[in-house]
C-alpha cells in the first residue's frame, strides 16, 4: 500500500482529526479510519458495503463506470481472447504470466491432483438423488480438510501452496461427480490427457458406453466461461472467503464459506434464476407484462441477469459471453429458440426503457453464461456449480494474499445498534404471549 501524502479532516462535535487518505495504483482514492474508534469514538456505517474497501490488493482491478476489468493488470477481453484458464489461474495465483516452462510444470501439478480420495464416493452417495448440485459441492468441498490434512496447515506455504493446487485441480470432478449424482449416472474419472475445459466437458457427458469426443468449439466457449469469472475483486462470495479465512480456519472451510454465499440469486445463483425467469417469460408478447413488474415499486420482482453493483454502463464480461453464445448457438444450430428469442427481445426492450436507462442496469454477464450453458446441456441446476468452479481459482489466491498479509486481521465489523436495552427479566408465569412469535405463526 502506497503511504499517506494527503488527509482528510474529519470534524466530529468540535474535535477534529486526520484521516490519511491513500492513492491506489488506479481507482478512487480510499480514506483510511481504522484509528477513528480509537480517536473519535465512533464508528462507520455502511451496509453492504458500498463505500468501503476491505483490504489492499493486487489481483483485480475494476473500473465500474469504464466497464473495466483486469486480472494482475490484462484485460479480460485479451484473457478471454488469447489466454486459456490455466494460464489465468497461474497469473492471479502468481501475479505474472507463465513462461512456457512454468505453464508446463503448472498444469502438470494440476493434473497430477485432479483425482478424488476413493472414499468421497460415499459422501457424494449420502446425498438425497434430488439435491441441489450446489448444496453437494457445499459438503463435498468442505470435507476436503477431512480428507487432506497435510494442507490444512494455514502456516505453512508448502501447505498453502498443496491446498491451492489441489483446490483448482479437484473443483472440476467435484462438481461433475455432483452433476452425474443427480441425475444417476456412474462417476466419469478425470482424464489428464484433455485439457481443463475438455475434461470437464467430458466428466459431465461422457457415459461408459458409448465414445465421447469433446467438440473443440464447446470447449473454447467452456474455457472462456471459466476465465470470464475467475476472478471480481471483493464480491461477496469473495469478501466470505477472506472473512472465514481471517479466523484462521483451513482453505477448504474457507472455499465451502465462498460456495455457499455464491449461491444467492444476487450473486451466483443470478445465471439460474435469469434462464428459469427467461422460461417463464415464454413468449416474445410477455415480455412488456415482465418489466412492468420490475419497474413496480410494489412488486419484489427484478429482472434476473440486470444490473451490478459495481458496473454502471456495461458489464466486459457480458459482452465477451455475448459472442460466445453467438458462436455456440450457431455451431449447434440453436439460433431460433424461443427461450433465445426472449433474451434478445427483453435485452433491446430493456436497454431502450427509461427506468434501466436512469438505473443503470445492463446485462450482466450471468445473462448470456446461462445461454450458453444451457445450450451445452447443462441443466439450470448446473449454472452456479460451473461458477463456482471458474471462481475457485478468486477465491484461492484472495485467500492466499491475506494470509500473506502482514496487516491481517480477523475481520469483525461493527453495528448500529437499534434494539432494546438494560430490560428487566420476568418470570415465564407473568409474561403476555409475545406478538412477534404469533405473527411468526401466522397468529394475530
Ligand atoms: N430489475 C429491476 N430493478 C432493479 C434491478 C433489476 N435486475 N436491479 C436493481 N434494480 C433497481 C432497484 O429496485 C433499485 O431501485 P430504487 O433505487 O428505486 O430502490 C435500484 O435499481 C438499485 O438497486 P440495488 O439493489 O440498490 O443495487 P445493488 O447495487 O445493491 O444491487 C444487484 C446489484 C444485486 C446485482 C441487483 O442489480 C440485482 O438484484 N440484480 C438481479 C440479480 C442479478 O442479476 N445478479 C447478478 C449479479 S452479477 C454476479 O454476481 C456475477
């Protein structure tokens, strides 16, 4: 972190302090008030955090308004266009580009760890048929640390490192064997003559029986989706790994924190719920019927795929998801869909409507992943688990840089208190039952 040249003069009641302010490498400048409890004795209040920086860090940078995004200074549209997942996996988990050695040796390590312990099989088998492939990946991965206790040691950087390369290599089987589960097929094992993308193509559609050839094209596409959603900065799901790491806790608690905050339908889970909403929309003529709800103060509905938090004129992501969808749906011969003639419409309809216009809110890239992913033959059950796979590489070298960290510290933010204080406490004989439970209960 660069030091303070400036500060800020912060009056509260009469008294004045200094608040340092830092300049980063690119992005507004931040205000430090660590020491503003201290000296000031109040605190910040900031839910959701849309005015505070958590950490420093170099391993994304987004820039909201140009519609930026860059993994350790590239550009997603040149990654996504001249890359391939591994190699971004090196960059954000290193900080530079491979040289041809490095990528060689990288993606041997990775291959040599994709197998699961033999014995998971029964944890995926525990499961009920009809779970969500998302709460098995939950578990699955979450019992890793059972599994391999010589990388839970956060002290050790030949720990940390084994556990990285283990998370990045198993994440692939673990959600194809979620996948084959649910829909009970036999487990497909990895085969580490394929590259990532193909191999996982292959986990999820090979069956015993019958030779599975990986198309080339749908590979590209499935890599791309992969480099698409590496990494985002401190998102939530990413904000949840850092938290649970700063207790302390082992790296695979910490990625199951991340995949369970994932799931949301504010976060991950965006791309199932955007298909599941573009099937209920049906037909072209419903669609005005749909933006009026989201348009409607009084109705919770919002247009699943639409808006960010962070870019206010157009998502990168999407864009290059966009032209993928367009080649996969050509190369199936898919252009005329009825779910796709939907998204079309709703994008130009919504895109021109004064409310999303003065909003702010674009496609984002969940819009299109869920296209794409379907057209493939994933079931919408699949999208978010494919997210968590592409975002697992984020999350591990998030997690790697604040362990590094001299300044960390477990995170524990404070609150604006609103309840009751100092009550009195009454016997369970003379209380009046409490409002709050009936209503719970559907009472008066
Ligand atoms: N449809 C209709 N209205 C919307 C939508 C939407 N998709 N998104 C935001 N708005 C409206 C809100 O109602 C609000 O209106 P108001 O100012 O009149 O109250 C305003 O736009 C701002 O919305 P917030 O929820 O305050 O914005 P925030 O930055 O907190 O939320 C979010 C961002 C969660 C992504 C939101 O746009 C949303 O819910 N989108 C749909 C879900 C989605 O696609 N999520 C994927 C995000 S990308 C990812 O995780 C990879």
């Amino acid at each position: 972190m660069t030091d303070a040249k400036r500060t800020a003069t912060l009056n509260i009641e009469g008294k004045e302090l200094e608040l340092p302010i830092y300049s980063p490498s690119a992005g507004p400048d931040v205000l430090d008030i660590t020491k503003l409890y201290a000296q000031g004795k109040v605190f910040t209040y900031d839910p959701g955090f849309t005015s505070t920086a958590s950490c420093d860090s170099t391993i994304t940078f987004i820039d909201g308004g140009e519609g930026k995004l860059q993994y350790r200074g590239y550009s997603i549209e040149d990654l996504a266009e001249k890359s391939h997942y591994l190699e971004v996996c090196y960059l954000l988990l290193y900080g530079d580009l491979p040289s041809k050695e490095q990528q060689t040796e990288f993606e041997d390590r990775i291959t040599g760890h994709t197998l699961l312990h033999d014995q998971m099989q029964h944890l995926f088998r525990g499961f009920r048929r009809d779970a969500h492939p998302m709460s098995i990946m939950c578990g699955v991965v979450g019992a890793l640390s059972a599994f391999y206790h010589d990388s839970t040691d956060i002290t050790d950087i030949n720990q940390r490192e084994l556990a990285s390369i283990r998370m990045i290599a198993k994440i692939p089987t673990i959600a194809a064997h979620a996948y084959k589960y649910s829909i009970g097929q036999p487990f497909v094992c990895p085969r580490n003559d394929l590259d990532y993308a193909s191999n996982f193509l292959r986990m999820c559609f090979a069956v015993p029986t019958e030779k599975y050839e990986v198309n080339p094209v749908l590979a590209k596409a499935m890599d791309r989706i992969f480099t698409l959603h590496a990494d985002h900065e401190q998102n939530a799901s990413t904000s949840t790994v850092r938290l649970a790491g700063s207790s302390g806790a082992n790296p695979f608690a910490c990625i199951a924190a991340g995949i369970a905050c994932l799931w949301g339908p504010a976060h991950g889970g965006a791309n199932e719920a955007a298909l599941q909403m573009l099937h209920e929309i049906g037909t072209v003529d419903r669609i005005p019927e749909f933006v009026a709800r989201a348009k409607d103060k009084n109705d919770p509905f919002r247009l699943m795929g639409f808006g960010h938090r962070v870019y206010k004129n157009f998502d990168p992501r999407a864009k290059v998801m966009k032209e993928s969808a367009d080649e996969v749906l050509e190369l199936l011969g898919i252009e005329d869909n009825e779910t796709l003639k939907v998204a079309k419409e709703l994008e130009r309809i919504a895109l021109e409507d004064e409310y999303f216009i003065e909003k702010k809110l674009y496609p984002n890239v969940d819009f299109y992943s869920g296209i794409i992913l379907s057209a493939m033959g994933f079931p919408t059950s699949m999208f978010t688990p494919v997210f968590a796979l592409s975002r697992t590489v984020g999350w591990i070298s998030q997690w790697k840089e604040m362990i590094t960290d001299p300044k960390l510290k477990i995170g524990r933010p404070r609150q604006l208190y609103t309840g009751a204080v100092d009550r009195v406490y009454t016997d369970v004989e003379n209380r009046l039952p409490t409002e709050k439970y009936l209503k719970f209960n559907g009472g008066s």
